[in-house]
C-alpha cells in the first residue's frame, strides 16, 4: 500500500466515524419531519373532542358515499301538512282532468327549462311520496341529494369530501352535514344576488 491509498483509507475511516457519530441523536430528536410524524403517531389515540352533544334534538340519517360515512339530517319528518298520498290516491295521469283544481298553483320550476324539466322529472307521478330518479328508480325523500348528484356530480363529489355545503353545528366528529335542499330550494336552487352588509357607498354613487 503507497502512501496515497494509505491516506484514502484514513479518509474513508474519518469519514465512516462521522457519519456513524451524527446518527446519534437524543430520544426527542429526529432525522426528518417523516421520522417525527411516525414516532410521534404510534401512540395516537384520536382527538378528545366531539360535535355529539351539538346534534342533541336533531334527527339524523347515516349514510356512506364514495367511500365517506356521515350523518345528514332526516327529511321526511319536516314536512309537516300531509302525506303526498293523502292526496296523490291514484297515479298522477289519472287525476289530471278540468274538473280537478291544480294543485301546488303557487310553485315555479325556476330549474331549468320547461324542454329539460317539469315536476314528474324529480316526483314520481305514481308513488308521489318518493322522488323519482332519470332512470325511473324510486329514491327516498331523505336522500334527495341522490336526484341532485345526477346532473350536479362535480358537486356532490365536492360535499361527499366535505368541501361544498355546511356541517351542521361542529367540524368534529361525528360528521353530520347539511344536504343540497337544506341550503337551495329545489325548485328554484340559485341564490339572489346579495349586497355585502357593509359595503362602500361612495362607489356606488360613483358609479351612478
């Protein structure tokens, strides 16, 4: 060995003991954040907070879509007057006639267009206490967000995931949502365009 492997091997030796001494380190310290993450999180036993006493009182339905569990709030409950079928004895084809008074006179389809859609789109003319999906399946009042998911899916795929749409009292778990006819009428769905409550009032004169 000349004197130049014989300084190469001091330098490997030098080289090896630093790299051996710098991976020590002290219990609390880490070599990147991914180690601290996977060290930290052996003993992890969920958050300790939780929205149950806030859903107290409010009648919730569980449901799983795309993969995600959570609770929205039970539908059929608020509606209040009657049952559809009180009404709705016969298929609907049946009771239309000009001895009849229209019914629901004071509803507007402000949806889409008169081509595109009228009532027995979303309501199932023969089993009226039932929504009726593009297929013609039958789909329960309290998951009305099924109808809405059929033309609407970027949407619905944004409220599954929790980024469209409102919780209801709490982000902690459990996860209870609101559904799309919580916050848009069904028959009407679009928001009135809305001033802010402060806004500045020298623009508006200026623009005037």
């Amino acid at each position: 060995m000349n004197y130049y492997q014989h300084i190469k091997l001091i330098s490997y030796f030098f080289l090896i003991s630093f790299l051996i001494v710098s991976c020590k380190h002290k219990e609390d310290e880490y070599h990147s954040i991914t180690d601290k993450i996977e060290a930290e999180s052996k003993n992890y036993h969920g958050i300790s907070i939780s929205s149950e006493k806030y859903l107290e009182g409010i009648k919730t339905v569980e449901v799983i879509e795309n993969g995600q569990t959570f609770l929205i709030p039970e539908r059929k409950g608020e509606i209040k007057s009657y049952a559809c079928t009180e009404c709705h004895n016969k298929p609907l084809h049946q009771m239309q006639n000009d001895d009849k008074k229209k019914a629901h006179w004071n509803i507007k389809i402000n949806h889409a267009d008169e081509n595109t859609m009228n009532c027995t789109t979303c309501h199932d003319g023969n089993n009226t206490d039932n929504l009726r999906s593009l297929t013609n399946n039958s789909i329960d009042f309290n998951m009305s967000y099924k109808l809405c998911s059929q033309c609407h899916q970027n949407q619905y795929k944004d409220w599954t995931g929790g980024a469209h749409g409102k919780r209801i009292k709490s982000w902690a778990s459990p996860r209870a949502s609101m559904t799309c006819v919580n916050c848009h009428n069904p028959h009407s769905p679009s928001f009135d365009t809305k001033w802010p409550a402060r806004f500045n009032t020298q623009k508006i004169k200026e623009r005037k």
